[in-house]
C-alpha cells in the first residue's frame, strides 16, 4: 500500500503553500506548504519510495527517496525511469537531482544515463539530465561532451532554455576559458539569459564579465 503522508501538524501551510504554487504555476499539483528542508526530513525518514501523490511535496519526497538511495546505480535506474513522468516542475528537477548518490564505482555509468537523457524528446526529462550533470558531474575532463550536448539544443520551452543557460553559466564560473566557445553555439535568447546569469554572478570576476560583451 502506498505511504500516505500527513502534512497536518506543520504550521503557517495556507501562507507557504500560495508561496510555493506561486513559483510552480506549471505543476498540476498543488502544494501541502510544507518547506523542503522538511520534505528532505520526511525523506530520510522513508525506505520506499511508494507515496501516494497528492502534493508536489510529495513528488519531492520519492524523488528525493530515489535519487538519495544507497544502492548501486544499475539499481536505481529503474526505479528513475518510473519517476519520469513526475517530472512536472522544474521544483522536482531541481531538487531530484542534485539528491543523487552515487558510488564511486557507477559515476562513469550514472553519467552515460543522465548524459543520456538529454536526447530524450520529454523537455523536463532534458531538464534533469541538465541539472543533474551540472550539480554532479561538471569537470573539466567532461565538460566539452557535455556543453557540446547542451549548446546544440533548441527549443522554444522556457524551463529547458534556463537550464541550458544555468548550465553554461555555471561552466562558465569553473571553467570560463573553455567555455566562452560554447556561447557562440547557443541559441540566441539562450545566449542572452546565459549571459545574465553570468553577469549576475558574484562567483565570476569582472574581467571575465567584460569578456561576455564581445561574445
């Protein structure tokens, strides 16, 4: 039977769950206005990651059961599969994946899969390729695979073009020199939103900054 959780007893929900929705207009789930420390909590606190979904925070909460499990990757790969289609905010990529665990031993395999899923048709599928590389697997030796991947992607879904531009920004930050080329490949208001991030970015000094206008 699926484990059904009781967001009852955690306050200030009706203010916090109009936050939450507020910055996840394209879930068709509602929030429980539960925060997601404590989601990661309630998380720890679960073996299977069998819930009945009802919130977003739920979704959270088997993503993060997933993802955060201790077992090897061929293991989990199944169990990712089935979470795709629960992808409905980027709340869930962007949380789902970077919770990864990941021995020593699968990081080469667990990068081919999420490499992988960026030639998926699914835009949020993209999207947790994207942000999972980015927030696990972003070094030197793999970043021309990877920019080269991410930079020839074209697409007009909003939360798919700001990961691309997160993901080159954040390149950008650790590797700026072997990034600026990739620049040149992204679509231009790609480019643009990539750019912003970098110039927001108090990670990237201001001469690297001043680079970014001839680009």
């Amino acid at each position: 039977m699926a484990i059904k959780i009781d967001y009852s007893s955690y306050p200030d929900r009706e203010r916090r769950s109009a936050f939450t929705s507020s910055l996840i207009p394209e879930s068709p789930y509602p929030s429980a206005g539960v925060p997601v420390p404590e989601c990661r909590k309630i998380a720890k606190s679960l073996k299977s990651p069998d819930i009945e979904i009802r919130y977003i925070e739920d979704i959270l909460i088997k993503g993060i059961v997933i993802f955060s499990k201790k077992e090897s990757f061929s293991d989990k790969i199944p169990q990712i599969e089935a979470f795709l289609p629960f992808l409905v905010s980027w709340m869930v990529t962007d949380i789902a994946g970077p919770s990864l665990y990941c021995r020593k031993e699968d990081r080469e395999e667990a990068y081919s899969y999420f490499l992988s899923l960026i030639d998926r048709d699914e835009e949020m599928t993209k999207r947790l390729g994207i942000v999972t590389l980015m927030s696990e697997f972003l070094t030197q030796d793999k970043l021309a695979e990877e920019l080269g991947k991410i930079a020839s992607i074209h697409t007009d879904h909003y939360l798919l073009q700001m990961a691309v531009a997160w993901f080159t920004a954040t390149a950008y930050t650790k590797f700026p020199e072997e990034t600026i080329p990739y620049f040149m490949r992204l679509d231009e208001n790609i480019k643009k939103k990539a750019k912003q991030k970098c110039r927001d970015s108090r990670r990237i000094n201001s001469e690297y900054k001043e680079r970014l206008k001839s680009i």
